[in-house]
C-alpha cells in the first residue's frame, strides 16, 4: 500500500491532455456549427429582404426593375445579422439572376420571378490554434460559405 502513494495523480497526469483535448474539440466545433448556422440564417434573410424589396420605382417595359435598392438592403440585412453575433462576412454578395426571359416586349434585368441569390463567406479562425490547427488559424481559416436562392415576388 506504501508503493501507491501519488498513483491516482499520476494518473490524472496521464489522462489530462486527452480530456483537454476532447473538451477544446467539442467547444470549437461548436462554434464553427454556430457559426455556420448563423451565416445560413443570414444569407437566407438577406436573399429575402432583396426578393421581397418593391422597387423604388414601378417598372415599366421595357424598363426592368432597379434593384440596387433590393441588393444595398439585403447586404445591410446580412451585415446586421452577423454583426449581432459578433462575426464579420470575408465577401457577401446579392445578386438578381436575369438569365430567365423577361415579360414581352421588355428588356433583361430583375423581374418578378428572377431569382435573387445571396452568397456569404466567413473565415473561421479557431481560439485554440495551438491544439486543433485543422479547424483554421489565422494563416490558414477554415471557410464557411453559404448560399441562398430565392424568388423575386
């Protein structure tokens, strides 16, 4: 019983960096999930306030909609989603996909039924770069992109 003395610490010696190592795992592939959940739910947001913006001025054909207005407020909307999470976006974009024919007798441009696409990108950079490197450092992040597609009404 002598020879056991100091055994149990020892032992938690041996065991604690594994332990360490499963817990600053799981805290930051929480927050990469997060992070990736609030860059969905912004992207989303900011493709809807762009497809359900009316434009500032009724088109008429041949002229198409502007939608300049609809894009600087679909990237206010994404700003003011990831800024509330504390999470700044690498590129963000709100684009009006034109490519479908327009009504007749009107020319190209974001019509009703167009699709509006929002694209987000945000380098996750983990708080523990010393021990999981794979989940991104500041040399090399870990990029989360998200894309939405929706409808212009």
């Amino acid at each position: 019983m002598r020879n056991q003395r100091g055994t149990s610490t020892l032992e938690f010696i041996a065991v604690l960096p594994v332990l360490l190592f499963i817990f600053l795992a799981g805290l930051e592939l929480s927050r990469a999930w997060f992070t990736a959940t609030i860059a969905t739910n912004a992207a989303r947001e900011g493709a809807r306030t762009a497809a359900a913006m009316d434009p500032a001025t009724p088109p008429t054909p041949p002229n198409a909609p502007d939608f300049s207005n609809a894009q600087t407020a679909g990237q206010n909307r994404i700003d003011a989603i990831l800024g509330a999470a504390n999470l700044t976006a690498a590129s963000r974009s709100v684009t009006c996909d034109n490519s479908g024919p327009p009504p007749t007798g009107s020319n190209a441009g974001c019509w009703p039924n167009s699709q509006i696409t929002a694209t987000i990108t945000i380098d996750f950079t983990t708080v523990t770069p010393l021990f999981l490197p794979m989940l991104g450092t500041t040399s090399n992040p870990l990029v989360i992109n998200e894309i939405t597609n929706m409808r212009r009404e």
